[in-house]
C-alpha cells in the first residue's frame, strides 16, 4: 500500500533542525522530499557524531536522523543557472519548505510573493526564530534563533529546574522539533486548501510561537492569578502525587492525581488507610500537603529497585522507568512499535540506529526507510528527471552552479 503522503513532492530548502526535521516527517509518510543543500553542504554534515572507523566523514549521527528517505542535490542559488535548475523543480512540486533568516529568499528573487505568481498551487511553509513579518512583525524579527533562544525566550526554561535559582533547558532540541512538528501540521492543512481551491498559501511559524504554545499551562496559570509559574523540579504545579521518584537503583515517573489512582497506589504501597484518609482523599486534599504526599510515596519507592515499583504499579498505576538510551534500544517496546530504525552509514561496513517514524498508519505500513543522501548523491537524476541532458548538467558543474 502506498503511503499518505504518496505523490506529494517537497522541496527542501532547509538546513540545521527545525526545517529538515519538518520534511523528515514528510518524507516518513511518503512524500518524495528532494533536499536542495549549498555546495558547502548543510553544516550538520559536520557536526557527527561519527563511526570510528568512519573516514569518508559524508555525514555523521546528528544529519543521519533528519534526513532519511530524502534525495539530496546541489544547488547555488547565487548564480543564475541554480535559480533556474529550482524554479523547474518548483513548476512540478506541491509543496516548498525553507528556514532562512527573512530577507534571503527575497534578496534571491524567490520570495513568496514572486513564487506565488509564477506557481499559484504552490504551498510555501517556513519557520523562523521569530515568525515571518507577513503574518505578524516581531520586534525580534532580525535576530538569530537557535533552539536555545527559543526555550528560553518561550517559557520552556522558565518553568524547568530544580527551583527559580537553577533554570535548566530541556535535554532534546524542543525549540526546534516542537515547531516543525507545528508547520508540518500547517503545511498539510494548506496542501488540502490548495487541493480544494487551486490556490496555495503561505505557511508560517516562528520558534518563539511554538515554544510558547507548547507552555501553554505557564500562560493561563499567569493570566488567571496574575502570578510567574517557577521551575519546581520533578512535581506538578496542581496534581499530587506527579512526579519522578528515586530507587535503590534508579528512578521512576509514578503519577496518580485521580482520585481513584490514589487508592490503588496507597493499596499497593501497603498503606491502604490512606485511601479513605480525608487529608489525603481527593487531589485538592494531596497538592494542599505536597510534600507530606510526596514523601510518602518516596519512602516506598526509595526502598525498592526500580523494576520492583514498576513490577507492582505498572498497570494499575501510570509509572515507569527513567530511561537511559541505553534501556531504550533495548526496551521490547521500541522493538515491537518499530521506533529504532537501522540505516546503512558511508564509510562504514555496518549500519546505525536512529529514532524511527512515531506516526503509524495500519493501511498503509512502515516507509522503506532509506540513509541521508551524501551531499549532491542525487543531483544528476533529479536533473534528467527535470529534462536537463548529460551536457547541460556538466556545463552547469564545471561553472559551480551544481554540484
């Protein structure tokens, strides 16, 4: 069966996370994604982490993850002849997506205005640290973004850390992968419009707006008491017992806010006189003495290995595992849902893991899960595919306009 996104294709401006992690999941569900990258190539081709016994060194763990299943070409969209190599490519494709500070693709003759025109179907989607002046102009729209910036410009660090004094970003690139998660959602919306209208749209979202919304509880709880959530380590801001819980060996995540969890948990803890105890009885009761709750859930876990808690709790009560890499590769879990992907790596003789495709679809099954491409590996077939012969594409070669 073919995938979703089958005959949808996808021209790939992006670089770095946020863009090439939005047409990763395009290029997941079936969509033909062809990457167009400058002759330097995109900059985490560089940034590895690599096999040892790597020495081709085309790209490393960090490109490999992002830009599976897509065809990689080489474009200088300086010269003449790369503009005009992606504009053919535009006349045959649904869907553009680009993460270039505001202003590049309108210094290159390509903005979404003159795009538009030539290519009314067109759907155009990009993301910013800061949003696009078209739909919004932020006082921030010049500066530079890195997920960094927009945790910590969005509420996501303000609200992570042991307390106020230790703000602490999130482990994964979330200031990336959350919004690209958004514009993927955005673009499609618009690609089903542009099926129904003819007409495509412009797609935006900035860092700082994803971000944002993904902080959404921190907003409300500021406009409703008019008071700046904290960071409070591993506890819930309104729920009681939520949090992570040392073992003997590790930790675990045990959360029984519901009433009806409460019970269940003081019954297998061996204290089910808590049950019905009106200090404790509903979720009210239990955030009003916090600590008092927390502590007694601790003093059970802390006397227990990790796979004893989960041994008893697990199905009765929502907890489990604190995880290192390590466990997960090996959880049955990520084997059964097909969430480690192996792929072939250049300049090695094995193949490595990276985090597989979380949207399934029964119909249609898993991609056939292809490597990065190396940088300009599908530049000639894409050419012919668009009408250009051998001599054209050398001509274009030898004057730098492809590589």
């Amino acid at each position: 069966m073919p995938l979703p996104l089958d005959g949808l294709t996808v021209v790939d401006l992006t670089q770095v996370l946020s863009g090439p992690y939005c047409t990763m999941l395009l290029a997941d569900m079936g969509a033909d994604v062809v990457k167009i990258e400058p002759p330097a190539g995109d900059a985490t081709r560089q940034w590895g982490p690599f096999l040892r016994e790597d020495e081709e060194r085309s790209f490393g763990g960090y490109f490999q993850s992002v830009n599976r299943n897509k065809r990689g070409i080489v474009l200088d969209l300086k010269t003449d002849d790369g503009r005009e190599v992606l504009l053919e490519m535009l006349s045959r494709a649904d869907v553009l997506v680009e993460n270039f500070r505001v202003g590049v693709m309108d210094r290159l003759g390509l903005a979404w205005e003159t795009l538009h025109d030539r290519f009314p179907r067109l759907v155009y989607a990009a993301i910013r640290g800061f949003g696009d002046p078209r739909t919004g102009v932020s006082p921030y729209v010049d500066w530079p973004a890195f997920d960094i910036v927009a945790q910590g410009m969005g509420g996501l660090v303000g609200t992570t850390g042991s307390d106020p004094e230790h703000p602490v970003k999130t482990g994964p690139a979330t200031g990336d992968v959350w919004p690209a998660v958004l514009l993927t959602v955005g673009l499609l919306a618009a690609v089903r419009q542009a099926e129904r209208t003819g007409v495509g749209d412009f797609v935006d979202v900035g860092m700082y707006d994803g971000i944002m919304s993904l902080s959404e509880r921190a907003i409300y709880l500021q406009t409703y008491t008019g008071i700046d959530p904290q960071p409070q380590g591993n506890t819930h801001p309104m729920l009681a017992p939520y949090g992570i819980f040392p073992t003997v060996d590790g930790w675990v995540s045990v959360a029984a806010p519901t009433d009806n969890h409460w019970r269940a948990l003081a019954r297998l803890i061996g204290r089910p006189e808590l049950a019905g105890d009106p200090r404790f009885a509903t979720n009210e009761a239990r955030f009003a003495r916090s600590a008092e709750t927390i502590g007694l859930v601790e003093a059970w876990t802390s006397a227990r290995t990790t796979a004893q808690v989960v041994e008893t709790l697990a199905g009765q009560v929502p907890c489990g595992p604190v995880n290192k890499a390590s466990d997960i590769v090996t959880d049955p879990h990520v084997a059964a849902r097909r969430m480690l992907v192996d792929l072939p790596q250049p300049g090695a003789d094995r193949s490595v893991g990276v985090a597989g495709a979380p949207v399934k679809f029964l119909g249609a099954g898993e991609p056939a899960f292809r490597r990065a491409p190396r940088l300009g590996e599908h530049t000639d077939e894409v050419l012919a595919g668009l009408g250009y012969d051998a001599a054209r594409i050398a001509a274009m070669r030898t004057a730098g306009a492809v590589r």
